[in-house]
C-alpha cells in the first residue's frame, strides 16, 4: 500500500471508488463568513468556514455544523480504518453533514485540479503512484501547518500533547525547514528483506546475518530451483528499502545524509560502491528469479509467496497487500540488511523505519479544523488498533498493540525495531525529492543495473548526475538534514 512516495498501484484494475465531481463541494453554503469571501476571491480559495468555540472536548474549535471532506488513497491499507474514525467524527459533531468519504488511487489527477483551483477537501491522503510531491506542496505553501495538531490534547490523555503520543521520528519527517508540521505519518512502516520463515526452514537455514552467508543460501535455494531474490522490477524504487540501511550499516549515517543532502560526490563513497556490488552478484551470480525486471509490486510479490524467490525488498504493508496470495504457513518476517562484513560501522540489526502513509490538510480547505480534528481522533488508541488489527500495520501512534495478537510479519517488525534500538535509519529522498527517487536513481539507476544493463559504476556515475542535476535546479524546493 503506501509508505510515503514508496507506493504504486497503476494497472491494478481496482475500481476507482465515487468519482464525485468537486463541484459538489460547493453546494453547501456555511456560515456568512463564505459570502464575504466571495468578494475577495474568484478563485474559492478563502470560503472557510467560521470557526467554532473552543472547549475541553472541542480543543481545536471545529465548526460544529460545517461539513468535512476526506479522500482516502485506497491502496493496500484499504479504506476502513478512515470510514471508522469518520463514523467517530460524525458522533462528535451530530450536527454537521455526514463526513464526505472519497476514495481513489488516483490522487493527483483527482486533486491537483482542485488544488489549484482553491478547492481542495479538508483531509488527504496523499499516497500511491498519483501521489502529489510533497516537496513542492511544501514549497508552493499549499499545505496547512498542522502544529495545532501536534499542540491539541490527545483523546486518551488530555494531560498529554499529540506530539507526546507518536512513534520516533514521525513528526520530524512532517518538517522540512525547521518547525512546521506539513505532514502526519499515519502509518508506522518498518522496511526491510521480507521472507518466509517456512521456506527458510525447508533449506534448514537461519536469515543470513551477513553477505557470504547471504550468497550461500542463495545458491543453496538455487539448487532446489528457488531464487534467491526477486523485486518490483517495473518500479525498482522498492530496491532501497534494503539498499539504503544496508549502505548506512556499511559507511555510517552520515552517508545517507549527505546523499539525502545533494551532496557533491555523495554517491561516490565507498559504502555506496561496496552495497551496489554485493547488489549487483545477486544479478551476477543468478540469484534473481528470472523475468523479475519486467514485473510489478503485485506480480513480485505473488511470485514471492508462490514460493519462487526468498527475499523481497519491501515495507510492511506488504503483509496486507499479498494476503490474497499468502498461504496460511507461510509465516511471513521481515530482517534487517545482513551486513556487508565486521568492518561495517554499524551493527547488524539497522534498518529503515519511519512514517508512512501521509495525511495533509490543505491550507485552502474549508473546514481545516475538522481535518486536523478528524486526525486527533485516528491517533486515538483505539482508532489506532483498530488501524493494526484491519491492515496489519503499526501507526504512528506510540503503542496501539497491547492485548492485540500480532501475526508473525508484524511481531517481527515490533522485534526488529527493539533491535535497532537507536540505529533506525530515515532516509528523506523519497519524501524531498520524489522524482529524483523514483525515475531517476529508481529506475534509470538502481533499476538498470540490477537487469543487468549497468554496471554498479555506470550506475554510480549516472544517479550523481541525476543528483547533481537536482542539487543545481533552482525549480525545485532543496531541504538539508537539521
């Protein structure tokens, strides 16, 4: 489903859910405040609603009459869990309309319009293939800061801020230059090698905890006739989910900083020759299930939990996306990268963890306060739960699965992070600069030289340039680590 840039669901053939044309937005007149506006804007852009009175149970001062439009990315998380946390809305505030659910994969064809027309709904969903680049969302201040949000009590402990109650790291990834909060992660995404523990039982083999043992059970799978790796080779933007942490364990953090950075030369560290090498004697060496660089996400993982390949580069909505194709022993776990040898500067056991599944409130919406209001009650701990029983994955709210019975993908994504420990890795690229990620070092880069038509140099050579190309183009919004 989606980690922040990370998800595509093209040619998926899932009906897009009520195409209801925005125009219907403006049907409902609210407050006089809206006739006022219109004077002052042809564009629709400033027809807020006026905002309500602020109390113990109202902190954020919602208008309690006015209407709330959610669009919901309906990809491998669904749509339930915000159709649930909406239904708690609606009991909030019994007088306004029932809230207007949208669902769609296709954000930005659906919203960029809307966007600029300064009618955009007042919660986003903003994932999937059609996600809208949040850096230039950012950049063109068309997002509202959500600090209110993260300031407002939580709904299960009023003596506690929001920003009190999430995971590490999530409000910072909703930060670009300092303070403001534009983004709230609402899924908690552990990325990492996905395999069958049943498979690896069947070899009789432990996950390798470092490259030669990886190689050697990779040509142990092969005699059997199982690969040992296949990847969404369509959209090998998935590669990184292991590529990254496995070069921040071989060279250090700073490395992926300095990439994330647009650092002249960032690509040219020996870490990131060392961990595209390794990459590329999977390719060398046979280990990739054959025809991989033509299929998608689904097709990869399908192949994946057939049973043809080990490992599988991905995140852990992966176990709610491939359950229609998951047989019930298949005891689904994700690792960490092995490590490359005993001179990596981190230890086994790092690994990429971080927000995913972005929710905004665009700074245009009507009723902005009933965006923000209708996140405080999705980071409840119930609505929480209630998120990680129907989809299988963490929230970004810090807890939410005591007294829950976690499969095994998740208990192994809860262990891994305990792990870690402190060396959780957040790579930004993917959330500053998405093209740059997916097109560029994605597939153009990574992508080719894992089909075999680049070498780890040509590959190496051609993202600095893409990098370098990003760094200097004054078009685009440049962000640095704080």
């Amino acid at each position: 489903m989606g980690s922040t840039s990370a998800h595509k669901n093209e040619g998926l053939g899932r009906r897009d859910v009520i195409k209801r044309s925005a125009a219907l937005g403006l049907l409902t007149v609210p407050t006089m405040g809206f006739l006022s506006a219109c004077a002052s804007s042809d564009s629709g852009s400033d027809k807020k609603v006026e905002k309500g009175k602020v109390s113990k149970t109202n902190p954020l001062g919602v208008n309690e009459t006015a209407p709330l439009e959610v669009v919901i990315f309906d990809g491998g998380f669904g749509q339930q869990y915000a159709i649930d946390a909406e239904k708690k809305y609606n009991a909030a505030f019994p007088k306004a309309p029932k809230v207007k659910h949208v669902a769609t994969q296709k954000i930005q064809s659906q919203l960029q319009p809307r966007f600029n027309g300064g009618t955009p709904p007042d919660l986003i969903d903003n994932s999937g293939a059609e996600q809208m680049d949040m850096g230039v969302l950012v950049g063109k201040k068309q997002l509202l800061d959500l600090t209110p949000l993260m300031d407002a009590p939580s709904i299960d402990d009023p003596t506690k801020k929001v920003r009190d109650t999430l995971r590490p790291g999530v409000l910072e990834m909703g930060q670009f230059d300092g303070d403001p909060v534009w983004i709230m992660y609402y899924a908690y995404t552990v990325y990492g090698v996905w395999y069958s523990q049943t498979a690896l039982d069947n070899l009789d083999a432990q996950y390798p905890e470092n490259w030669d043992d990886m190689l050697a059970l990779c040509a142990k799978a092969k005699k059997k006739g199982i690969a040992g790796w296949t990847y969404a080779g369509k959209y090998p933007y998935y590669l990184p989910f292991s590529l990254y942490p496995f070069i921040a364990k071989i060279g250090g953090r700073e490395v992926l900083d300095k990439i994330d950075n647009l650092e002249p030369n960032a690509w040219n560290d020996p870490a990131v020759k060392a961990a595209f090498e390794a990459y590329y004697e999977l390719y060398k060496k046979g280990y990739i299930l054959k025809g991989t660089p033509g299929l998608t996400h689904i097709q990869s993982q399908t192949e994946w939990t057939k049973g043809k390949a080990l490992f599988i580069p991905n995140g852990s909505w992966v176990e709610n996306e491939a359950a229609p194709t998951t047989p019930k022993d298949f005891k689904m776990m994700v690792a960490p990268p092995s490590s490359l040898d005993s001179s990596d500067k981190m230890p086994f056991g790092t690994i990429w963890a971080s927000g995913g599944e972005p929710f905004v409130v665009p700074a245009k919406a009507k009723n902005p306060e009933g965006g923000m209001e209708q996140l405080r009650i999705m980071l409840s701990e119930e609505s929480s739960k209630n998120f990680t029983k129907q989809v299988k994955s963490l929230s970004a709210f810090n807890g939410g699965t005591d007294g829950l019975t976690l499969s095994t993908a998740m208990q192994s994504g809860v262990d891994s992070l305990k792990k870690a420990g402190d060396n959780v890795v957040n790579p930004r690229l993917q959330d500053w600069y998405v093209k740059l990620q997916k097109e560029q070092i994605g597939v153009a880069g990574i992508g080719e030289m894992m089909a075999g038509r680049a070498t780890p140099a040509e590959a190496i050579k051609k993202i600095q340039a893409f990098a370098d190309a990003a760094a200097k183009d004054q078009s685009i919004k440049h962000y640095k680590h704080q």
